[in-house]
C-alpha cells in the first residue's frame, strides 16, 4: 500500500485527524513496540512485571498486580531494547462505561504496533473468540503476531512432579490454539508461568530470585529470547506496522461510509420525492394564478365596456353587479387554492409515515440544533457523525430550511403537520375576504355615481372615471387574491421546499460517498 495515499484519502474521508495523530506519536519513538493484548485476568501485568523484574529495569509505579480489575490505561516500559506496552483487559459483552473504555484502548493500542502479543489462559479463547479473530483478520505478516498461553501453572498438571505430562499438556494445548485461529506454523506460540505458584503474588517489584526454581519449565527464558531478537527485526517490523495499520484504517472507514449509504440513499431518495412533489405543487399554484388573473382580468373588461356606455340609471346596477362578480371570483379562485393547500396537507400527512421521511426528518432535526453561520463547524460534523461528512454540504443547501423553521418556531421536521394543517386552515377562510371586498367596492360604486352626473357630458373624463374605479376594483380584489397565493404558497415551502432543497447536496453528497468508498477499496489491492 502506498502510505502517503492512503494518508492523503482518510485526511479527505474521515472527519478527523486521530489516526494520522495516532500514527505521528508511533513512530516518533524508532524503538519497536511490543504490545500485550488479551483479557482481564489472563496474567498480561504479571507477564510483564516478569520480564522487566528480570530484565533488571525497574517496575514502573502504573504496573499493579491483583485479582481485581487494576489496569484501566496503555502504558509503556523499556525493556530488551524495545517499548513493551501493556494494555487495560479486553471486556468482551460489558455494558458498563469501564468496561466498554477499557475494550476500546486495548484494541485501539493494537493497532499502532510493531508486535502483537495476545495472551491466554490455559482455557485459551472463549468469550474474546470473535473479537480476536477480528483482529487477527488485519493480516499479519511473520513475526509480527505472537500468542502467549499464560498462567500454565493452573493448567493441571504439576510442572515439577510430573514435567512430561506438563510437556505433553503444553503441546496439545499450542495445537489447540493453532487449529482455532487457523494459525501458520511461523507464528510463535508461548507456554509460560510468569509467576508460577503465585511466588511473587502481588508484590510490585520482587526480586528476580523469587523464581529461580521455576526457571526450567516456566517459559519466561524462551520468550524474553524472543524479545532480544526484536530490535535487530526493526526496519522489516515497522514497514509492516505501517502497511497494516493504514490498511486498517482505510478499511475502517470504507465499512462506516458502506455502513451509512443505505440511510443516504434512503434520504436521498425522499428528497427527490419531495422536490418532484414540491415543484409541482408550485407549477399548479402558478397556473392558479395566472388563470384567476386572467378572469379577473375579463370580469373587469366587461364591468369597463358597460360603464363607457351606461347612463345614471344604469351605472347604479353596474358597480353592485361588478362587486358581486369579484366576490363570486374570489370565492372560486380561492376554493381551488383550498384544494391545492388540502392536497399538500395530506400528502405531508402521507409522507411523514415513511421510513424514508422519518431519515430525512433526523438530517433536518440534526441541523435545526446548531446556529445557521455554525452550520460548517467541528460540532454539526459531530452531530451528524451517523451520515459522515459527506452529508454536511447537503445541510449547507438546506439553510434556507433551518432558517425558515426556526422564523416559524417549529422544532424540526416533526411539527410539519399541524404547522401544515394550520396553514391550510387559515387559507380556507378566504370567504371572509369576500366581505371585505364587497365592503371596499361599495363606496367606490356611490363615489362614481356622483361623478358620473358630472362628468357624463365630456366623455373622456367619464372614461377616466369608469378606468379609475375599475382599477381601483382591480387593486382591492388583487390585493386579497395575493394574500391567499402567499399563504398557498408558504405551506408548500413548508410542506416541501425545505427537503427539497436538500435533494442536490443529498445526491452530490451520496456521490462523494460512493466514489471516495471505491478509491478506498482501491488502495487496499495488491500492488
């Protein structure tokens, strides 16, 4: 793998730096790392009391040995040449916070590696079982990866009395090991008692002599040869850590975005829904318009051609007709507005029902959380860590959502039905409109009566008075007609234009999704 690419893409991918951080401290120090894995109370801080004890470096104050849980941190001692790192118990199946830390550090500690060490007891795997083969899966070239069968003095056969049955049990028990984790014959599998029959029990730093009777069967000789040798493997080991590590890394992150697409294409896929939705409901409200615009536009004509030719006695008929036909436009218009805002209401209502909406609404809800100039900031990325930041640029498209439902109280997305049943109410009450117009038209009918007997003489001037009432008919019923388009028109942004917005930054987000999955699956291929 080529390290500097893949360094360059998770910078691209991930949202943020740690692993590159991570790697940064690795390899500040050119010592090899051993690392000790394995799970609480399987020996790893008495294997490594051991070997420091007979090492003759001193036990560092963080190393404690009891039968409670007392590693809880990564901590690292110089030893052979190398850095020995000893890890908090793997606690496979823990719900308590602890627990679930101590898991994390171990397994984030062997990443960063140049050796693995995974100690068992006697009983070797049980509960870990997955969780190793997990690890194991990384791929680990030889020399890498050893396996330490620990505590071998409680396996059940006396070492000292019966040392070929030890022998033997030893034996059985490496090919136990190999055959559950499939292992090759060159990855080293030690049979050790580092504190046989519990010499030393929990006394920090004992001395070394304290073992002195156990030093022919108990293991510890073997291993810390193996040790010695690991500085002379340094440059190999490390080339190795490297391509494993960034290949961890790399795979890590394709498996979380492959994770999310389902959930971004889902909303992906309502987005779209919705702006198909949305731009028809606006087509339809603009064909509503323009078409009453144009009655109006008749009725008007028509009232003008009558009151050119009307005298006294007829003008008194044309203004009152004039008001009814505008009160029984409006009434008409708006009843078509009624049924668009009633077809929007139900299909919000329809919608919302699907578990696609219910994806979305949770992108949206995310957003409405955080201030609209915060919308790029570390903390939205962290909110939205679910839909990686592939996601956050389609948040960015939908800010003029997040403004406007905040401009309307809402919470988010959840409150889109009775803030849309609202709406479509208060539209439906155009018919008090109508009053008002009739209201309005009334007085202008009597002021043009009395102009008409003075101004009947001159045609011209009866012209300009029958054009001034008709506009000023025209300015009323078009201010009421307006009010009720805007409010057609607010709900269907409600109702939609939101999501809508969201549709393109959804798909270009899910195509940077896609396309930076496969350049991360490319990496990993052989060269």
């Amino acid at each position: 793998m080529n390290i500097e690419h893949a360094k360059q893409w998770y910078e691209e991918a991930a949202e943020d730096g740690s692993a590159v951080e991570e790697w940064v401290a690795f390899i500040g120090d050119p010592r090899p790392v051993v690392t000790v894995l394995g799970s609480y109370d399987v020996g790893k801080s008495s294997l490594v009391r051991r070997l420091l004890v007979d090492a003759g470096v001193d036990v560092p104050d963080w190393l404690t040995i009891s039968a409670r849980h007392e590693t809880f941190d990564v901590n690292e001692a110089g030893v052979h040449g190398i850095r020995l790192r000893d890890t908090p118990g793997l606690a496979v199946g823990a719900g308590d916070a602890r627990g679930l830390s101590n898991s994390a550090h171990a397994l984030a500690s062997s990443m960063a590696t140049d050796v693995l060490v995974v100690v068992l007891t006697p009983q070797l795997a049980t509960g870990e079982l997955d969780v190793l083969r997990t690890i194991l899966a990384r791929g680990w070239d030889p020399g890498t990866l050893w396996f330490v069968i620990s505590r071998f003095d409680e396996a059940g056969v006396d070492p000292e009395t019966d040392p070929a049955g030890y022998s033997d049990l030893a034996d059985r028990k490496r090919a136990e090991l190999r055959a559950a984790f499939a292992l090759a014959e060159d990855v080293p599998v030690f049979v050790v008692a580092a504190d046989g029959f519990q010499y030393a029990a929990s006394e920090h730093d004992p001395d070394p002599a304290v073992w002195e009777s156990n030093r022919a069967w108990d293991g510890m000789g073997d291993l810390s040869a193996a040790l010695d040798g690991i500085v002379d493997e340094s440059t190999s080991l490390r080339g190795s850590a490297a391509d494993r590590y960034w290949r961890t890394i790399v795979r890590g992150v394709c498996d979380d975005i492959a994770t999310q697409l389902p959930d971004m294409e889902s909303a992906a896929a309502q987005a779209l829904l919705v702006e198909q939705a949305t731009q028809a409901w606006r087509e339809e409200l603009e064909h509503l318009d323009a078409a009453a615009k144009a009655s109006l536009r008749g009725i008007l004509a028509v009232s003008a051609r009558d009151g050119y030719t009307s005298s006294p006695e007829s003008w008194s008929n044309v203004g009152p007709a004039l008001s009814q036909s505008v009160d029984s436009w409006i009434t008409q218009e708006t009843g078509e507005l009624d049924r668009l805002a009633n077809d929007v209401n139900r299909s919000a209502r329809t919608e919302r029902q699907s578990p696609n909406w219910q994806k979305l609404d949770e992108l949206v809800s995310a957003a409405i959380d955080y201030e609209v100039d915060d919308v790029e900031t570390p903390e939205l990325h962290e909110k939205l860590r679910r839909y990686a930041p592939y996601v956050v640029q389609a948040v960015v498209v939908g800010v003029p959502l997040i403004t406007h439902l905040r401009s309307t109280g809402l919470d988010g997305i959840g409150d889109l039905e009775k803030f849309v049943a609202a709406q479509a109410g208060r539209v439906g009450k155009v018919n008090a409109g109508a009053d008002f117009v009739i209201d309005r038209v009334a007085p202008l009918v009597e002021e043009a009566l009395i102009n008409h007997a003075q101004a009947r003489a001159e045609a011209t001037a009866w012209r300009g008075h029958v054009d001034s009432f008709i506009e000023k008919v025209h300015e009323i019923a078009l201010q009421q007609w307006e009010a009720r388009v805007s409010e057609t028109a607010e709900l269907i942004e409600v109702a939609g234009g939101g999501q809508a917005q969201l549709a393109d930054g959804l798909r270009a987000a899910l195509e940077d999704a896609r396309e930076r999955c496969a350049a991360g699956r490319g990496l990993l291929r052989p060269e």
